[in-house]
C-alpha cells in the first residue's frame, strides 16, 4: 500500500448539484474525523455530517459522507467519499483544508486507479475497460468498455496461466530430476495441459470479436466527383436521427470526419472531398490519398449526380456491400436500379441511405455472448499461441525429443505464460502501464 494518502474531485469540472471528493490512503479515516466533530460513520453507510475547517472550526458543508475500510473499496485502501455540493466556494474550501493537512496530496491523473491495479482490485485488462467506459459515447462503446471491465479476458487468461504452471512444473521437475528415471506419463501429463491451453487460445482467437470495431465503430469514405453531393448528404445524415457526436479534424490536416451515433453504434463518415480539394501540390496526390483512406474505411459510399458521373477509379474503389448513391434525383431520374436515388437537397430517399447504413453497422455488432479482445490482447494471446505450437511441435507423437531438450521445451512455454500474463499487467508491462493510465483523468 502507498504510504501518502491522495485526494481529488471526482466529478467533472464545473458547478453541479453535488461534487464528489474522494480521498484514499491510510490517512482517509483520521482526515474525516478532524474534520467532523461525530463519530466516523458505519463503512458503505451513507451519513449525514458537518464538515469543518479544523483550524477556524468554520463550517464549509453539510455533506453525505461515505467510507469504505480497506480492501473493501475502489482503490482497496481506505477510502471516504465526501459528496459536496457542488459549488466552486465549497469544493475550494474543503480541498484548501485537505491540500494543508499532513500526509495527503493531490491525487496525480488516473492515481486512484493506479492503486486500484496495484492493489490487485483490477488487472490491466479491466483498467482499459474502465478508461473505454469513462470515454463512452455510444450504446456500443459502452457495451464493449463493460465487457472488458467485467473482468473475463483476465479470467480466462489466469485460468490458462495456471494450467500452463502445471505442466511447466513437471517439466522442470524432470529437469531438476534429470539423473533419476522420469516416467514417461509425466511428460505426457504436462504435454495434455500445455496442448489443451494452446486449442483454447486457438479457438477463442478464431471465434474472438475485435473490440475496437465497437470502440471506434466504422469508418466511413464518401466518394465522388466534386460538385456530387458529397457534403449536402453529409449534412442531410447529421440532421436526421442520426446525431453528430463531434465535428472534428481528421487525423490528417485536411480529412473532414464526421462522427455519428447510428442507433447507438458509432460511425465515422470521412469526406473526401476534403482530402481532395485541400491537397495544394498536385491534385493526383489528393486522389491517392482519397483512395488510400477509402481502401481502409470498413464501408464506401459513392455518390453519382447528373452533373458529376463516378469517375473510373472511383468506382475501381467499390467492394461487394458498398452503397451507391444517385443524387439530384430532383433533376434527374435514377438511370440505374443498382444505385439507390436521393435528393441530398430535399431529403428524398435520405431514410432508405440511413436505413442501408443501420443494416450493414447491425450485421456487424457481435452476439452478447461474444469475446471481445483489442489489439493488444490479440498480439499477446498470439504470441503465446506461437510458443504453444512450437512445443506442441517438439512434443509431437515423440517424448523423446523433450526427454531430450527439456530446458528448450520449458522456456517455450514460459514465453508463452509471459505473453498471457502480459494482458492481466501481471508481467512485463513496466512501460505499458504509463500509456494506459495516462489516459485517465484527474479524479478516476
Ligand atoms: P460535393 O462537392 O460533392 O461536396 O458537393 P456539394 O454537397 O457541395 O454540392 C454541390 C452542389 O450541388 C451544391 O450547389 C448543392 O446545393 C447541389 N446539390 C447537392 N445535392 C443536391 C440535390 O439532391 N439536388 C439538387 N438539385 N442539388 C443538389
């Protein structure tokens, strides 16, 4: 446990019918009562108590106290809630009175979850569920932030781990006791529990969902020849029921990015008309890159007018279940039933575009029952698969080969336990663990 006791606002900035200040460390019980002249409250038992400024005995608020005893809260240090009114006066007057008293500091940013990981109430896993959630904006982001924060991907992997020490200690036994006569079933044993974990590795890799597609939702390209309707239909999506979440730039200087909440899954429209019309060198260098980002996106939609006909390498660009549009079918009718019609400018055929869209976005989101896994635990689950079929393949219909090379055989599956144990944060994670909880924010 840490020795100084931290404190911070929890809630957003900002005046607020409550303000939560949270304060957590071995110091946390003795701060409430020097300030509060009653006795401290039952732990998880919401009280009623005066706070006061210990020096001038002047009354700063009437709060709603909460405590928690040690290894029974967030942070698993004692911890009190103290829940303020939230005006600027009262929160600068009772973090005033906590800055001067000895022992306690501000907290550090992503601090009170800091402690909760090294105190074992969270493995890694669960804290970049906990920052997912916190940045939530949709129904599906929240889902998959849940999903990680429940604790499952760290479960299966412990799970694993353990089973994997099995067979690594009968495989260093043989090694301890490689002067005696090992039986022949102890490498068989420990060669089962290791295979058995790589077939579970295998086969929850191949059914997993990735959940940055929830986290991030689908991107998006809208494609066509200037002066199609590009931006109009942009505009038409943003007013309808779809809610523009944010405008903002893109990740190049010059992509135009729209994001939207489409029945609850979040979608990232990228004009590239902006790509295109902003390139200042030479307008082959905006194509190009337009194509780029089209080739990435998860969807295309390419937007025909009566006045503006899909160039060639436009349409070169569309894959199977991309959408096409004719638009200005105000001026002029649909030439061709595989496009769909619409009228940007009035809105016609505008509902059948979203209703396509919520189609494809809904085919996409995973059964409840899925696993969901980010990059990073793909990339540490694969690389613990590679090591497991290594020593499946030393193991291979002959014992003799490890009989042979034990020390190979149990390093092979260190490796692959150092992988998994990487996705819990309970080995070699020293640097990850800065990019994670920097992240986080005051407060959390
Ligand atoms: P972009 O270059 O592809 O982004 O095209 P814009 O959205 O800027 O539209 C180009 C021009 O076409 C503008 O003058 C729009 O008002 C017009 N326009 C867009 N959609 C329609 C439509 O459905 N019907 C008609 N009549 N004009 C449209």
């Amino acid at each position: 446990m840490a020795g100084d006791t931290i404190f911070a606002v929890s809630t957003p900035p900002g005046v607020g019918g409550v303000a939560v200040v949270r304060v957590s460390g071995p110091d946390a019980d003795a701060t409430l009562t020097a300030m509060t002249d009653a006795p401290l409250p039952e732990a998880r038992r919401a009280s009623l108590r005066l706070l006061c400024d210990p020096h001038s005995g002047e009354t700063l608020d009437h709060p709603l106290v909460l405590r928690f005893i040690a290894g029974e809260s967030f942070t698993g240090e004692p911890v009190v809630e103290l829940h303020l009114h939230g005006g600027r006066a009262v929160l600068a007057s009772v973090l005033h009175v906590l800055g001067r008293r000895d022992g306690l500091r501000l907290a550090e940013p992503g601090e009170f979850t800091r402690r909760a990981f090294d105190n074992g109430r969270l493995d890694l896993s669960q804290v970049e569920g906990l920052a997912d959630l916190i940045a939530a904006e949709t129904a599906s982001q929240q889902r998959a932030a849940l999903h990680q924060y429940s604790g499952v991907i760290g479960e299966r992997c412990r799970a694993w781990s353990t089973q994997m020490t099995r067979g690594l200690a009968l495989l260093e036994a043989t090694i301890d006791f490689a002067d005696e006569e090992i039986p022949v079933e102890t490498w068989q044993i420990a060669t089962d529990e290791i295979v058995a974990v790589r077939d579970a590795i295998r086969s929850d890799l191949a059914s997993a969902h990735p959940a940055e597609r929830m986290r991030d939702g689908w991107r998006v390209a809208i494609l066509g020849a200037p002066n199609a309707g590009k931006s109009t239909l942009i505009n038409a999506l943003a007013r309808r029921d779809v809610a523009i979440v944010s405008d903002i730039p893109g990740t190049t200087r010059d992509s135009i990015e729209v994001h939207l909440d489409l029945g609850g899954y979040p979608v990232t429209l990228i004009d590239t008309a902006g790509i295109r019309e902003s390139a200042d060198t030479v307008e082959r260098i905006g194509i190009e890159r337009a194509g780029r980002m089209a080739a990435k996106a998860d969807l295309r939609i390419a937007v025909a007018a009566p006045d503006a006909a899909l160039e060639a390498d436009v349409s070169a660009l569309l894959r199977e279940g991309d959408l096409r549009l004719w638009n200005k079918v105000d001026l002029h009718p649909l030439p061709d039933a595989s496009m769909l019609p619409l009228s940007a400018k009035t809105g016609d055929g505008i509902d059948a575009v979203i209703a396509r869209l919520r189609e494809t976005v809904d085919s996409a989101e995973p059964p409840a029952d899925a696993l969901l896994l980010q990059q990073r635990h793909r990339a540490a689950m694969a690389e613990a698969l590679r090591a497991l079929d290594a020593y499946a393949e030393l193991a291979s219909d002959d014992p003799d080969r490890i009989q042979a090379a034990p020390e190979l055989a149990a390093q092979i599956v260190r490796e692959a336990w150092e992988a998994l144990g990487r996705i819990t944060g309970e080995r070699g994670i020293d640097r990850l663990l800065d990019v994670i909880f920097s992240e986080f924010c005051l407060g959390k």
